[in-house]
DNA sequence: AGCTCATGGCGAG
DNA sequence: TCGCCCTGAGCTG
C-alpha cells in the first residue's frame, strides 16, 4: 500500500496503459469527481509523475490529475473493457488497452500548472527520484530538534517515506528513533538516504517492502520462515514485543505524532 | 454484523 | 494534539 514505491509504480502502469496519445475515457461512478473526469474525458493522457506521495496524471492544456491516496486509497488495473462499477470508484479511466479504477483517495482533483508546482514545492527531495538534492534534506534535518523519527515522516523533508521504511531504515542503521535530527552526523544522514534510494527502488521493482538483510533472515539465522502480515520481510515494523531478529530482544512500540513507531531499544540505543 | 485498526494528511484549536 | 476524511481487512461474537 501507499508509501512513495507504490505512487511510483502507479505513475509508471498509468503511463504504460493510457500513455500512447490515444483518447481515454474517463469518469466517476462514484460521483465525487464528476466535473474533473468529463472535463478529461476523450483527452490523451500526455504524462504521469510521481513526487513523494502524491500522483499526477497530464492531460495536456486540460491540466493534471493530482491523486493522493492516503491511508486508504486504492487503484486496481484490468484489461479489456471496464466492467459495470463496483462499489465507490472516483475515478475510471479506460482505453484500449485496459481500465484503472480509483478508490477512496484523500486526493483526486484537477490542477493547473501552477497548482501542481506549489504542491512540489512544498515536498522534501524524494529517494525515487532522479532530480532529489539530499542535500535539502540534510540541510532540515541538521538543524532540527525534532527526532530523527517525525523528520522522516515529514513530507516537507523528504518525500515519499512512510510509516514501514521509516522504522525499517532507522532499525538498519542502529538509530535510536528519539534522537534530534540535528544529533545526526553527515555520515549518518548520507548512509539513511542512500539507504532509502536502495530499498525505495526495490520496493518499486518488487511492489512490497523488504528491508531484512540476507544474513538475518531465518534461514541464515537458523530459525522457521516466518511471514510478516504486510506483504514484505520487516525487522521491526508492526512485531511489538516480538523478538529483535538480530539481537531477541522485545521490539518496543509507541505512539509518536499519532503514527506507530517500532524500534529495538537494544540495537538502537544510539 | 459490528468493531478496530491501517503503509496519510489536513485543519481546528 | 485531536478529529475527520473514507475504505478494506481482520478480527470478534
């Protein structure tokens, strides 16, 4: 679900099945998005980018798609021609080569070009892109007393980390969550980003997230196969008070600007 | 069938 | 910091 892997890989199925010039159909059985989707309707879609979070599907002089999906927005894709709605959807497209249905985004409104730009411009360098300055971000983060922690969920700082790669990337580099950004060293920062530029880009090319190390896992650490309930291999990510995979001790939970943070407080004590 | 929680983010106070 | 948006999965009963 909707961390920046997944955002980038709907831009790119977005791209890959309406992107060919050609009119798309589009509109909203749901209703919510009935002007937006009439004014795209017969248009080509003529780009899809994603920046952190947020997606934008081009319409050419019509303007931009912005869709945000939030904590529980959803695209399904399909060939052939779309089948009669089901449920909520707030916006379909359909074109030759198949059909996209979103569902239950925070976000889905027409933009301008200016409008998309402000929504950029207020979003931190983003891992999965080939134009993020990491250096913007470093720059927030060494001056900050917020934790390293809330800074990495903050959109502003870097775009495109949630929730999962958040826990996951402080676990692997053995960082205590409740340390001040500004306690970070430029090593320590540098190692986090380039981190996230890997596992980002793995996420993107597997659609889940990994994070555990070839020589953690349990067959390399002589235990059963496990599976965590998300979808990927986690170290600490939703397994409170289950076993740290690397040292045993109980991963520790607690609740931090209304998110769950998971850490081990053993192998992150610094 | 009804509850709770979730990989997000906004605005009110 | 809280409530809300709004959807689905995974419980409980």
């Amino acid at each position: 679900m909707p961390e920046g892997h997944t955002i980038h890989r709907l831009a790119a199925e977005y791209s890959t099945r309406f992107g060919g010039g050609r009119p798309v159909r589009a509109d909203s059985p749901q209703g919510k998005f009935a002007d937006g989707a009439a004014l795209i309707d017969g248009q080509p879609l003529t780009g899809a980018q994603a920046h952190g979070k947020h997606l934008f599907l081009g319409f050419g002089p019509i303007g931009w798609v912005h869709v945000h999906l939030g904590l529980y927005g959803k695209v399904a894709f399909g060939t052939g021609p779309a089948p009669a709605p089901v449920g909520q959807i707030r916006l379909r497209l359909a074109g030759a080569a198949g059909y996209a249905e979103l569902r239950g985004p925070t976000a889905c409104a027409l933009l301008t070009d200016a409008e998309k730009e402000a929504i950029e411009a207020r979003l931190g360098p983003d891992p999965l892109r080939a134009d993020a300055d990491p250096e913007l971000a470093w720059r927030r983060v060494s001056a900050s007393r917020v934790s390293i922690a809330a800074l990495l969920m903050d959109q502003k700082v870097v775009a495109g980390v949630g929730n999962v790669y958040r826990a996951e990337v402080l676990f692997r580099h053995g960082i205590d969550p409740y340390r001040a950004g500004r306690s970070l060293s430029l090593a320590e920062w540098s190692a986090i980003w380039s981190d996230l530029v890997a596992l980002m880009r793995e996420g993107v090319r597997n659609n889940r997230i990994d994070t555990v190390r070839a020589e953690h896992t349990p067959e390399a650490m002589g235990r059963p196969p496990r599976v965590d309930d998300h979808g990927g291999e986690v170290y600490v990510y939703r397994r409170a008070g289950m076993p740290c995979l690397v040292c045993a001790t109980e991963v520790a939970t607690a609740t931090l600007a209304a998110r769950n943070l998971f850490w081990c407080p053993s192998c992150q004590a610094c």
